[in-house]
C-alpha cells in the first residue's frame, strides 16, 4: 500500500494540473483534450494506482473487521469490483483516446 500512496501522491496533483484547465469546458473540448497520450496516461494510470489503492486498504479492513462466511466473499467482491471498475474505466479511456 505504501508504493501506491507515493504513486499517488504525485499523480493526483499531475491529474489535477492536467484537467483544471478544462473544468467548465463542453464535451467536444474534454474529448479532444482527453485524445491526446498525455492526458489519457495521466487518467489511467491515476485510475488503476488509485483503484488498487482502494483495493489494498479494502482488503486490510477486512482483514482485521470481517469474521466468517462472509470473510471470503467480502474479499472476492472487493477484489471484483476494483477490478471491473479498472477495466471500465480503462476501455472508457481507450474509446475516447482512440
């Protein structure tokens, strides 16, 4: 967890330097900003570090709050859904960027 808390800890101002420029612009204007490999590496990679991050302190609470049957699901589900999240907003980018 601590690799993910530095790598955010510089991608998070990178990703709002990156896109407070356009806050207030129209679709078409975020789209075509959002096309470009800097931007777009800036929100994925923000994504998958911050996702796994959330992942790692999900599974740690769990670890220490969660007892019985439901340990084991809660994991899976944690895990399942960073995961799905991850490739959600990854296509999501790859369309736009693409």
């Amino acid at each position: 967890m601590k690799l993910t808390s530095i790598a955010l800890f510089f991608l998070i101002p990178a990703f709002i330097f990156t896109f407070g420029s356009i806050i207030g612009e129209d679709h078409e204007a975020v789209v075509e900003y959002l096309s470009k490999p800097l931007p777009a590496l800036i929100v994925a990679l923000t994504l998958i570090i911050g996702l796994q991050h959330f992942q790692s302190g999900a599974q740690t609470l769990i670890e220490d709050y969660v007892r019985g049957r439901t340990y084991g699901m809660a994991l899976l589900l944690v895990k399942v859904v960073s995961r799905l999240l991850m490739v959600i907003g990854l296509y999501s980018i790859a369309i736009i960027a693409l």
